[in-house]
C-alpha cells in the first residue's frame, strides 16, 4: 500500500518539481516514506521479549503446574530469530 504511493508521490514530483503542489507533495512523500520504514522496523522486531517468551509456559496454570522441558533463555531466543527470519522472507 505504501509502496505504489511512494512511486506516485515521486512521478508526480518529476512532472512538476517546482509547482504549486509541490511542497506538499514533498511533505506526504515525506509521511508515506516514514510509514513504510516504521512498518519495515516492526516486522524485523520479535513480537515477544525473551522474558515474555520464557514466562509463557506457566501462564494460565496452577501452582502445582511444572512443565516437563524447560526452555532456556537462550532457546527462546532461538525460537524468536527463528520466526523473525521466516517473516523476513
């Protein structure tokens, strides 16, 4: 969505650089190129910190709960870069 915008916002800019519309085409190519850059940033960010990731297994259970596998720090992590590079892909 935000891409085909750029692309517009830019070909309207190299039809009429110096027009009266101009600025404000400057201005929303601007805020359409921020966007698209937040958008980029939040799909390469985990969804869960490792510590949200580690305390997952025991929410919702009761106090005798006790999983049968612990899962490491470090392998929740994994799991995290993991999932992120098969969104990025």
């Amino acid at each position: 969505m935000y891409a085909p915008a750029v692309d517009d916002w830019n070909r309207y800019l190299s039809i009429d650089p110096t027009g009266q519309w101009s600025d404000e085409a400057r201005a929303r190519l601007e805020g359409v190129e921020s966007k698209l850059q937040n958008k980029k940033s939040s799909l390469r960010m985990p969804l869960l910190h490792d510590t949200e990731l580690v305390a997952l297994p025991n929410q919702g259970q009761s106090e005798s709960y006790k999983p049968s596998r612990r899962v490491s720090a470090r392998g929740c992590q994994e799991l995290a870069s993991a999932s992120v590079s098969q969104n990025s892909v």
